[in-house]
C-alpha cells in the first residue's frame, strides 16, 4: 500500500506499518474520546517510550480511496495483552482523524507507522524543573511525561483551553506539579503570555500546541533565555482556515520584557569549550585552504596529463608542472604539519587551564561531597573526559572539515568540468542513503536487545570473574549459567548479524572506489566515444573523482567522536558547575582562647528535603570533655559528626564554636579549629614526614618525631629503609593500622580544638589494634572531642554519652545514670555485654 | 595476526575456503586494476573505441570481484560466529583451571573485559578489518608485479615503493602509539594525583594548600602540560611521515612513467593511463592507515584472550583410577610446606601441621605472618612450591579438582555474594538441600535476624557483590552457606570487620558443634574462638613458631603469650577512663 511519492520514500527506507484493531472505546469528555486497540505487531518495534506518536492513516470522509496521515500520541502500551490506546479531540471543525474517531466501531481497523516518530526522552543531567506547554491535543503526551518524571521535581504546566469540557480530562497526578489553564481567545500568544517571568535556570521546556502559538511559546522561551537544547517543541495541529478566526498576531502590544539571564546547566559543557571556540572556527578555517591545497597536485597531475595527450611525451612545460606540483605538496603538508602544531599548544594550555579548574573546584566544595561515587567522577574528568577533550581539539575539529571540505571541493570543481558525469557520482550515495536507511530501520529493533545483551553478559562476567573462589568452590548457583547466558547471547548475535552481513557488503560494494571507476569508465568512456566529452576532460574524474564518495562518509566516523568528546566536555563543565560551600559574607572570626565549647541548637538535616537524618538536635559539648554518640546503626551518628565539620550545612537549627556560627567562621579558621579522623585513611604520595606535617608543612623534623612517638608510630618509622624520609607507594607500604596512627600523628600536630573522631574498631589488623588505641587515648586528651562509638565500653568513661534513635536524641547523661534508667542504652549494653567482657584466660 | 586468529576459530576447512576466496577477490581486484591500462591507452589513444572491449572486461572483472567478495563476507561470517562459540567456551573453560592467585585486579579486569566483548570484536573483526587489511596488503604488490609486464622500470619503482610505504606507515603506528602512551601515562598519573588530592581535601584545606601555585599538584599540572607539549614531537612526525612517503611514492611513479614516455617506450596516451593506475596504486595504502587503530585494538584484544589461554593451569596430575578421600586419614596434614608469590621471596617458609578428624586448629598470628596465603594453598587456589599438602590422605594435586573441593567448606575474608536472593546464595552451599534444611543453616548461622530486617525477606536481592548488606552480614550468609555443604574440612578466617556484630561468638560455635567428624582451621583474632581451639598455631614470617594448648602457650611465655596479653588489653581499653 504505497502512499503517494512519501510512502515510497518511508518504504524505501524501511518504514514499519502496523495493522491496529479497535477493542473499545470510551468518552473521557464529549469532546475527547479515548480508543484503544489490538496491536500485534506494534511491539515488536522499539520501545515505546513517554509520548511516543504514530502516523495515522486517517481516510479521507468524502474521497473513497484516499487516506491523510495523522499524529496521534501512543498511551497506555500494554505488551503483553497487545494494546495499547490513542486519546483523540473531538475538535470542531472536525478533519478526517477526528470524523474517523467520532464513528469508529468496534472492529474498525487502522493503519499506523511508527517510522521517524520522537518521543520525550530525559534530558541528562536532570533538570531542575519542567515547563510542558500544550492543549487537549498535547495531553495524552503530557500524562505520560508527568507520570515518568521525578516526583521530587517541580512541574508547571500551561494548558490552553478551547472547550470548557477539556478541564474534565484527567491530569497525571504529581505531588510538584502546578497547572494552569488558560481559556483560549483566538489570540495564539496566550500561552506565550502564560509562561511567568522569572529565572528558568537549568529548566526543560516541552512545548506542544497549535502551530503558532507552540512558535510564539518559543519566542518567549528564547527570550526568557532558554537554550535551544532545553526546549523541545513541535507543532500538533495548525489553526484552519475555515475557523476564521485568526486575528493579526501582532493586533496587541507585547509588553517588552527584560532580558533574562539564567543558567542552564546543560549549557556547562558549552561553556567549558567557549573560549576555544572562536580559535577552533578559525582553525577550521585554516584546516579548509590546508585541503583545498592538498587537492591542487592532483590538479596538477590532471593538467599534466591532459599536456601530454595534447603535445606527446616531450610536451612544453611538463618539467615546470613537476615542480610546482613538489612544490605544492610540501607545502601543503607542513602546512598542516604546523596547524597540528598550534592545535597541540592550545590544547597543551586549554588542557591544563580545565584540570587546574578541577583542582581549584576541589578546594571549595562542600567536605560531605566527596564520596567513592565522586572519586569516580573526579578521575573521569581529569583523565578520560580530558583526553577526548583533547583529542577534539587537537583532531576531530580539523578531520571534520577536511573530510566535509575535500570532497565538496572535488564535487564542485568536477561539476564544472562535466555536470553530466558529476552526477553520476552521487548514484552510488543515493543508493547507499537507501540501503543503510533500510538496514537501520531492520536492526533498529534488535538495537535495544543488543544494549540489553550486552549490559547483562558484561554484569555477569563480572560476577563469575570476582565470584570465582565460590563458582568452584561450589561448582554451582547463579554463575553456572553464564555459559548458558554466553551461548544465547552468541546465538542472538548469529540471527542478528549475519543477514545484516550480506547488506552491509552490498553497502561496501556500491561505494567502493572500484565501483566509482567503473561507473565513471563506462560513462565516461561512452560520452567520449560518443563525442560528448574530450577524453581529457575525463581526466580529472579518473583522478578525483574515484574516492570521492568513500571520503564524504567518513566525516560521519569523525563526528561520532566529536559527538563524544562534546559529552565529555558537558561531564566535565557539570563538575565545574559543583556548588561550592559558600563563603561567608561577614566572617566573624574565633574569640581568642583556649578551650572551645560546641553548641548543636535545634539543628536539622536532610540530604533531600523530604528526608530528615536529623531532628531537632539540641547538644552542647565542653571543652577538655568528650561526648560519645551512640545508637543503632543508621541512627545518624555520622552525619551528626559530620555537620560539626561543615560536611554539609544544616538545613535548620546552627551549630556555633565558641558562640560563633559555623557559617559564619572563616574557612581557614573552621579547618585549623575542627579536625577529625575518620576510618578511612588518606595517605598521598610522599615522604612520611610530608605525610605527618600535612596540616602544617612548617613542622620541624622535632616536632613530627614527637608526635610520632605519641601516636606509636615512631619505632615503626625509624625501621623503613630511609626513616622519615621513606616515600610512601614506592619505597614502602604500610598496614592499615599503621596508617591509622599516621593520620592520629597528623591530627596531633595540627592541634585543633575541637576534634571529630571515629572510633574505628574495624581495624585493618588486630595486631595492632591496642598501639591504635594508646595513640587515640593520647589524642583526645585536652579537647572538645566528639567521637562515634562502635563498641560500647570502650566510650563508657566517656563524659557524656549521647544516644541517637532515628535521628533524634533520646538519652543523654554518662554511662553510670544511664545503665540504671529503663531505654535504649540499657538495651544496647546488655546486649553487647554478653559478647564484648574479655573472656578471663584460661 | 591474521593466523593467531584464524586458529583460535578452529575450524580448519572454513578457513581454507575464507583464505581462497579472499585470494580470488584479491587477484580480481589487481586484475581490473591492471586491465585499466589498456583500457585508458585505447580511451586517450585517436580511437577511443577501441576502449569499447575493455570496458567489458573492467565491467566483467569489477563484477566478478562482487560476486567473491560477497562469498568471502559470507565464509568469514561462518568462520567469525564459529570463533565467537569456541573462543568462549574455551576461554570459560580456562578460567576455571588457572589459580586464583594468579589474578591481579588487572588480570581480573582483562578477564571480565575478555568475556564481554573479545569474542564479538574477533568476530566482527573477520569481516570488517582481516578481508579489507588482507587485501589492501596484497593489492600494491600485485599491481606493482603486473606492472612489470607493462614497461618493467615501472614495476620495479612500484615494487620497491610497497615495502617503503609499509615501513612508514609502520613507523608512523609506532610513534603515534608511543606519543599517545606517553600522554595517557601522563594524565593517568595526574589523575591519581587528583584523587589523592581530593582525598586529603581536609588537611591540606587546614594547611590552606589547596591551591595550584606552589604546590605538588600544581607541579604535577605543570608535568603534565609539558607531556601535552611534547605530542608535539612524537606526534606530528607520526602523522606527517606516511604523508610524505606516500607522496615520494607518487612523484617517483609519476616521474619514471613521464621518464619512459620521454624515452619512447610508452606513448603519450600509456603514460596517462599509467599515471592513473598509479594514483590507485597508493590507494590501499591509505586504507590501511585508516585501519591501523582498529587493527591495533584488534592486537589488544588477541592479546588479552592469549592472557587468559595462556595462563598457568592447575591439572589433575594424570592416573588411572580416580583418587578418592580415605575416612581413616587426618583431616589435613601439611608437610613442609614452600610457597611464595615471587621467586626467591617465600611467604610460607616450611610449614608442617596437622587437623585431627573432629578437632579445631586456630591459626594466630601477626598481619603478613602468611595465614591466608596458607588457607589458599590448602584449597589449591594456588600449588606449593615444595611440600605437600595433603587433604584426607591425598596430596591434593593428586584429586580431582572437583572432588577436593567436595572435601572443603569455605569461608573466607572477602566474601562474594552473588547478585541474586540471599535463599539462593545460601541454597549454593548445597543445591540438593531441602527447604528445611536451608532454614537450618541460615538459623545457625544467625541469619533470621537479618531476613526479618529486609524488606523482602528471603527473597531480598543482596546486590552487586552482596554490597546491600555489612561484612559481618556478608560474612554469615558464606557461614551458612558452608553449613549447609557440611563439607569434612572447614577452613575459615574470621572476618576482623565483623568483630563489633554481637552474634559472631554464637555463630563460631555453631560451626563448631555441628558434625562431630569435622575438622575445622581457623584464622582466629577473637580471644575466645582461640580459647577454645584444640590446638594453637602462632605463625610469623611464615613459619610455624610456637603450637601447643593455650595453657601450654602461656606456660611458654613466648611469642603468643606476648601476643595474647597485648589482645587482651585491647579488648578492655576504653577511650577515657
Ligand atoms: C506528534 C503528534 C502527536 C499528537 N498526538 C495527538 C493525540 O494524542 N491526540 C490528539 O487528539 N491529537 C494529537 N495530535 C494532533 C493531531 O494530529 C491534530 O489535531 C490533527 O490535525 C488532527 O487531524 P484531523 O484530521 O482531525 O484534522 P485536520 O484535517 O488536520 O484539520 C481539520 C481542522 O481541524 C482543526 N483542528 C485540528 N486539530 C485540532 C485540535 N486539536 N483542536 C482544535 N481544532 C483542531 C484544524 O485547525 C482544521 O481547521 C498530535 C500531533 C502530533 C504532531
């Protein structure tokens, strides 16, 4: 069933047609009717994702035979009943979908093709809010946008009404979402006035409304500042004439709006690469002459030729065309030579200036920022990202323009040598245009399968790999099918595969240059026997023209890359967008003194806002005294110790040092007060006395010993083969317990007032776990100490002892009141008393 | 290459039928080349119609070169799929045989690396980069040969300009290679310099070091600008050098025909004709250095599946009759035994012990002391160097793999949990087991306080590698798990980052008293899983210095009694006072 010159075009480009079959149908509102259909076929195709659309071949009400293509938004997908429904507006004055819908019958079967059909696809990284602009006509597609968005994330949307019946049809429920309906007046910038001013930052926008109004929408979205990137917009249905109701748009003045200046994060990447651009374009530029230069030789050899089929071997000048052509070709090559040259020194400065960026960034984030997930992040950045950055500069730009320039310029310059046989040469392009449509359109359903195959071989490689003390040791379980999963997915592979191997060699075939030859021979060949074409005009197409095709494909290799590197350049611009922990604006430094008294008041904290780690935390910790916090795991001990430390800043309540809030501390000041030690050991690569006076790279060589000594550390120092001066990594590798007292001599030498300790008993090695303690023990004396306790009797001398429940305080007083108080203490206690009493030796 | 991966598909008649089509194809291609001359000098010649047979033949050449091209996509698809079913299986098959030590976390990478995706590279690989590298290597040489019956200079230039044009494109591979080595190292090296970095954030940010100036990662910024810089010296000459060669190549071909036409021996219209073959002639050339990236990732992956196909296995050693476990033998004897990860470095230096049937062994001592090198060795993740170790009255060599470890219950420090239900990663131990009998295991194990806390019970997913539950959690799945296998010989370390769980005495002791017949060695750090060992080893250096009862130890005032005192004041230490 070929539809007119497009359908020929659809099918020859491997468009899916699909039979649906009407099951039911039901009023949602008189005037929106939704039906829903068997679809056997349908889901055998890509996925149907969020306001996936069909073309729907609607039939023509008056002319039997003729049918007029539709789109209408797929809803409901049910796979394995095989239906699905489309939801129509019943609109007046109504056209051949609508009249098809309004006397549909149970039974009535439609076409539709899902061919080069969008759909709404998350923008990444998420946004901060979605605008979704439309009508009844949009709904179907805004529900199911609604449903797959977050639900923490706020949702307007703008709705214009033409029935007073649309208020009937039901919305997605989202607990963020704000709906306005605007009535329509015939005015097709209502919606446009609807859109608020104000700052739309790192907002999408999805507009789908009538056809003028979705373009005023992005009219006022661009001025709001909108980047093209976040708003995706596309017109459902245009006003018809026989409405007449259309006024001039331009009948009302618009008032004039500020220019907004928002910023989208979408845009990081763009403006990460800004400042090259101007360079790159003109490097582009200079790439184009380099190719264009590169071409002349074989202009040259064409022209030299044609010399010697005119005046015989001993023609005038062939000595001088050598030259020039040697010429030429040298310095065509050290011209580029040196573009590559001066692409590297950019590069070289770009490259640097980023991961200095990236360092810089490190310093001003918030401590509670870096976690394993953003180590990962950091090292792709200043590694991975920044190598395809580097290879976009230095490379992908120039081998675009070079691959887009030469082969245009060839074209060109044989077009005005014969256009006849310059056309040619774009057959065996037409065809290959048609032959990998059509293959992209059949393998297009294996394509999701494929991701799917490999995401699940390469996860349990991973598992049979590390899992492989346990698969022998038990020659069993989940992993003994990987050989099952390893030969199914070899069989999928073979049924995909190889038939596409037969088209993708007749892909190659009808553009190879052979082919080219021969067509241009023949031709050619023909012309010039038929007097049409001098045979030295045939010269150029013999030279020039043979890979002309295969070169034009390959800049779409090239811009894969690019493609890639501007996704790393967008990874690595979001890093850089990091907030960072604000600096006060008012630093009110310490009160001199020596003892530091901590105060929590009221605080509150929640990673989201909907969920709080911490309520209402009222706590003060004296000087020379140490508190220990104690609870069930997940209880929040961490992040309560953590805040103290301005990991992260409260959500409610303050928290002061010496009377001052932690906010408003200098950050050298809060760094220099509070330190901590933490489980979790950072050595970096150096001598263990930079390793020591980290926090004070001053410290003389006596004052390290000292606090080396004190921390248990020493006479293990003194053992490595050059003592102090050992480095770490290379010369020597410590235990983990011994790093630990590493980082307590780093704590003793910063001397802070007021310390955050984990009192990790997962030592790395028991052995070494009683010198860990006497260095802690040495530690704590004579501060302001908050310590996380994991076994309770090491901390029941402890001052005070705070007991935390679901991130509430529920007791609070030392050990002795607190064992013999009914509560949570009491109940840890005995319980861990049983295990924990050292056994009396045998 | 070609061959290294034409043998690992196995299948000898495919590749002879991919080889002889692929050399038609070749032969094809040279020849429409070649029939150009005549074809041109007829074309250019007073009577371009005679051209007319040619063309014909061009046509019928060009056409033939289809068909053989389409067979050899099709032959190297058969070899291709045969590749990526054998290549796995062996490569499954190996990885069950190599031992464990052998697996660096780098291996272990390769390895995964390996099973996701070498098999479907290689594959695609047949086709896509072996047919064209093949015939774009053979092609100049055949063209360079038929143009020797042309005029026989020509050939001759054309001849010597192949090796010339390969070797600088070989050189330019080379340099490009080491240029882009140079600056991953680089950067790779900054990277972990950044990590490091971000990792010491709070000390340097109390130093107020955080910045680029000055410090020492601003001078590894600075170093690695200057390898950025220095592409510039490897890389350029990399990618001008086949440039110019190809062009040397073009002028010395253009100039000898030009030379030749001058002399008479070609006429005008010949030397056109031959100018334009030549220009085909650097052709493949090209090709091949647009393919030499995927060539060389090609290489990488050959080269990890020969990692992994060439690894050292652990065999059965050869006999006739199966050896099996005598009920009368100790448990586990171990006879002076040698072993160390490098050559000249023993991490076990002569050790000799033995588990009676039914009694416990607790091996103590000092971290890097070698006792979990010495569970390895008994499971024979690793062979010794000397020695033996035998398991229930057999070296353990001697058995079949998967006898001995029908003899072993394992659990061991890093345990992995598979990212299934935690029934189906303690119904492992033993797939035979009755529902009843699961429950047992997972009761003794004291994993019921756990099911009740996850959201799905039993049926609670335990994530990648078990990460959605603690240690001490992991650590008493894999317990149950050798519960429920109630293998005669139980090796165990016990789990330091589980020492704070309150259960772990309970679960020792359930290990302990079920089946009377077991033999259990353990890696003891709890003071009251050592109490209670039947025998104690202390192990320093590895070496065996000290074993006996605990009171015996004691009684010596040795090593562990020194040992032994110091655990004990970790245990009662408190913070304050
Ligand atoms: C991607 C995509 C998805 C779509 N999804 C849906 C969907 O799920 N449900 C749905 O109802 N529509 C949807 N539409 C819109 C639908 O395709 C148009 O409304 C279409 O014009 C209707 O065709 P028709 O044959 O009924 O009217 P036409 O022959 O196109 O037009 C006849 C007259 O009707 C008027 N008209 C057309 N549409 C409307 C309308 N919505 N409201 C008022 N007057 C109108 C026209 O101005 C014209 O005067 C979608 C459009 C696109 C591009």
């Amino acid at each position: 069933m070929a539809r007119g010159y497009g359908g020929v075009v659809m099918k020859a480009f491997g468009a899916d047609e699909h039979t649906l079959t009407v099951v039911s149908y039901t009023d949602i509102t008189p005037h929106f009717r939704r039906i829903t259909f068997h679809a056997p076929t349908l889901f055998d195709g890509p996925p149907i994702e969020p306001a996936s659309w069909v073309r729907m071949w609607a039939p023509d009400p008056e002319r039997a035979g003729r049918e007029h293509q539709r789109g209408y938004t797929l809803v409901a997908p049910d796979s394995d009943a095989c239906e699905v429904s489309l939801e129509f507006v019943l609109h007046e004055p109504a056209g051949p979908a609508c009249i098809w819908a309004r006397g549909v019958k149970v039974g009535d079967t439609v076409q539709v093709s899902r061919w080069s059909s969008g759909q709404f696809t998350a923008p990444t990284p998420e946004p901060d809010g979605y605008l979704l602009v439309g009508d009844a006509a949009a709904l179907p597609g805004i529900n199911a946008i609604l449903a797959a968005v977050p639900e923490t994330t706020p949702v307007e949307v703008i709705l214009e009404r033409f029935h007073d019946d649309d208020l009937h049809i039901p919305l997605t429920a989202h607990p963020r979402a704000r709906v306005t309906w605007v009535p329509a007046t015939g005015d097709d910038s209502v919606l446009a006035r609807a859109v608020e001013d104000r700052d739309w930052s790192d907002w999408y926008a999805w507009v789908t409304a009538e056809s003028a109004a979705t373009k005023r929408v992005r009219e006022r979205l661009k001025e709001l500042g909108f980047p093209k990137a976040d708003v995706k917009s596309r017109a459902y249905w245009i006003k018809g004439k026989a409405m007449g109701v259309d006024r001039p748009t331009e009948s009302e003045e618009r008032p004039e709006t500020p220019k907004r200046t928002g910023q989208w994060r979408s845009r990081a990447g763009a403006r990460l690469l800004a400042p090259l651009k101007s360079r790159l374009i003109l490097a582009g530029v200079f790439q184009a002459v380099v190719s264009l230069l590169q071409l002349a030789p074989y202009l040259i050899l064409a022209e030299l030729c044609r010399r010697l089929l005119a005046g015989g071997a001993v023609a005038a000048g062939v000595t001088e065309l050598g030259l020039l052509a040697v010429v030429l070709l040298g310095v065509g090559t050290t011209l580029a030579g040196v573009l590559v040259a001066a692409m590297h020194v950019l590069d070289a400065g770009f490259g640097h200036h980023v991961r200095a960026s990236v360092v810089r960034k490190l310093a001003r984030v918030p401590l509670g920022w870096f976690t394993d997930r953003t180590s990962g992040k950091i090292k792709q950045a200043v590694q991975d990202d920044a190598a395809s950055v580097h290879y976009l500069v230095t490379h992908a730009v120039l081998d675009i323009v070079a691959a887009v320039v030469t082969p245009l310029a060839v074209l060109g310059y044989l077009f005005t040598v014969s256009a006849g046989l310059a056309a040619i040469l774009l057959v065996p392009l037409a065809f290959y245009g048609v032959l990998t449509g059509r293959m992209v359109a059949a393998s297009s359903a294996a394509l999701p399968k494929f991701s799917v195959w490999e995401t699940r071989v390469a996860s349990e490689a991973v598992a049979y790999v590390d899992g492989l003390a346990v698969v022998r040791a038990y020659d069993a379980g989940p992993a003994g099918g990987f050989r099952a999963t390893l030969e199914e997915r070899a069989r999928f592979l073979d049924a995909w595969q190889r038939p596409l191997g037969g088209r993708k060699t007749v892909v190659d075939l009808v553009t190879r240059p052979l082919t080219s030859l021969l067509l241009i021979i023949v031709t050619g060949g023909l012309m010039v026997a038929g007097g049409v074409l001098s045979a030295a005009d045939l010269l150029p197409f013999l030279l020039l023209g043979v890979t002309f095709g295969a070169q034009l494909l390959a800049a779409g290799y090239g811009l894969g890359s690019a493609r890639e590197a501007l996704d790393a350049a967008q990874r690595i611009g979001l890093l850089l967008d990091e907030p960072e922990l604000p600096e006060p604006d008012a630093p009110r430094p310490l009160p001199a003194g020596e003892g530091r008294p901590v105060r929590f008041s009221g605080v509150s904290f929640g990673y989201t806002p909907e969920h709080e780690v911490l309520s209402g935390i009222d706590l003060e910790l004296r000087p020379g005294t140490v508190t220990a916090l104690v609870g069930p795991s997940g209880a929040g001990k961490s992040t309560l110790a953590a805040l103290l430390a301005r990991f992260h800043d409260v959500t409610a309540g303050r928290i002061t040092i010496d009377g001052v809030d932690l906010r408003e501390l200098p950050l050298t000041d809060l760094y220099r007060t509070v330190g901590f030690v933490f489980q979790d050991v950072a050595l970096i690569r150096g001598s263990v006395h930079d390793n020591i006076a980290l926090a004070r790279p001053d410290a003389t060589r006596e004052e390290v010993e000292r606090v080396a000594r004190a921390a248990q550390i020493h006479d293990r120092i003194i053992r490595l083969p050059s003592g102090y001066d050992t480095m770490l990594g290379d010369e020597a590798r410590l235990s983990g317990g011994e790093a630990q007292r590493l980082t307590i001599a780093r704590a003793l030498l910063a001397d802070p007032g007021v310390l955050v300790l984990d009192e990790a008993t997962a030592y790395a090695d028991p052995e070494s776990e009683h010198q860990v303690q006497e260095a802690l023990s040495h530690l704590v004396a004579g501060r302001t100490v908050l310590v996380i306790a994991h076994r309770l009797h090491t901390v029941a001398g402890a001052d005070t002892i705070v007991v935390l429940d679901g991130g509430r305080i529920v007791q609070q007083g030392a050990h002795a009141r607190l064992i013999t108080e009914p509560g949570l203490y009491r109940e840890l206690w005995q319980a861990t008393s049983i295990i924990e009493q050292p056994k009396a030796s045998a | 290459m070609i061959f290294q991966t034409l043998r690992l598909a196995g299948d000898r008649g495919a590749a002879v039928r991919y080889a002889s089509l692929l050399t038609l194809s070749t032969i094809l291609r040279a020849g429409a080349m070649l029939s150009l001359v005549p074809l041109l000098s007829a074309l250019f010649s007073a009577t371009p119609a005679d051209a007319l047979p040619w063309i014909a033949v061009l046509a019928a050449l060009v056409a033939a070169g289809w068909a053989s091209d389409y067979a050899v996509t099709g032959a190297g698809f058969a070899i291709g799929f045969g590749l990526l079913n054998n290549l796995e299986t062996q490569i499954v098959d190996r990885l069950q045989r190599i031992p464990l030590g052998w697996f660096t976390s780098e291996r272990r990478t390769g390895a995964q690396r390996t099973l996701t995706s070498s098999g479907r590279e290689l594959c695609q690989g047949i086709t896509h980069l072996l047919t064209p590298t093949v015939n774009a290597l053979a092609l100049p040489a055949l063209i360079g040969a038929g143009l020797l019956f042309v005029a026989w200079p020509l050939g001759l230039v054309a001849l010597a300009a192949v090796p010339l044009l390969l070797g600088a494109l070989w050189l330019s591979g080379r340099w490009l290679r080491a240029a882009d080595s140079s600056y991953d190292a680089a950067s790779g090296e900054l990277a972990q310099r950044v990590i490091e970095l971000a990792q010491s954030q709070p000390a340097l940010r109390t130093a107020g070091r955080t910045g680029v100036e000055g410090t020492a990662i601003g001078r590894a910024l600075t170093r690695q600008r200057k390898a950025a810089l220095r592409l510039i010296g490897l890389g350029i000459p990399g990618q001008l050098v086949f440039g110019f060669a190809t062009q040397a190549a073009l002028l010395g071909l253009a100039a000898t025909a030009v030379t030749l036409g001058v002399s008479g021996e070609l006429n005008a219209a010949e030397v056109v004709a031959v100018i334009i073959v030549i220009v085909r002639f650097i052709e493949p050339f090209t090709t091949l250095a647009d393919l030499s990236p995927a060539l060389q990732n090609m290489r990488g992956t050959l080269a990890r599946v020969h990692a992994i196909l060439d690894a050292p296995a652990l065999d059965p050693a050869q006999g006739d009759e199966e050896i099996l476990p005598r009920r009368d033998a100790a448990a586990l004897e171990l006879r002076d035994v040698h072993f160390g990860y490098e050559p000249g470095h023993d991490t076990i230096a002569g050790v000799s012990l033995t588990v009676e049937r039914g009694t416990t062994t607790a091996v103590v001592g000092p971290s890097g002391a070698g006792k979990s090198t010495l569970l390895a060795l008994i499971a024979r993740f690793h062979d010794v160097a000397a020695g033996a170790v035998h398991v229930r009255g057999h070296d353990v060599r001697h058995y079949d793999p998967a006898v001995l470890m029908g003899q072993l219950g394992i659990v061991f420090q890093d345990v992995y949990l598979f990212d299934a239900s935690l029934y189906d990663n303690v119904r492992l131990g033993n797939p035979a087991a009755t529902e009843d009998e699961i429950r047992a295991a997972a009761t003794a194990a004291q994993l019921d306080e756990i099911i009740v806390r996850l959201p799905n019970g039993w049926e609670t997913r335990v994530g990648e590698r078990g990460t959605s539950l603690s240690g001490g959690e992991r650590q008493r799945v894999s317990i149950a798990r050798a519960l429920l296998k109630n293998a005669p010989l139980l090796l165990l370390d016990e789990a330091t980052a589980a020492l704070d769980t309150n259960n772990e005495r309970a679960i020792i002791g359930a290990l302990e008293s079920t089946g009377q017949d077991r033999a259990t060695l353990i890696i003891a750090h709890r003071l009251s899983t050592i109490a209670r060992a039947d025998q104690i080893v202390f192990l320093e250096a590895g070496r065996v210095v000290e074993s006996g009862t605990l009171p015996e130890l004691l009684a010596l005032n040795g090593r562990f009694a020194g040992y032994w005192r110091q655990r004990e004041q970790a245990a009662g230490w408190t913070l304050v006072p």
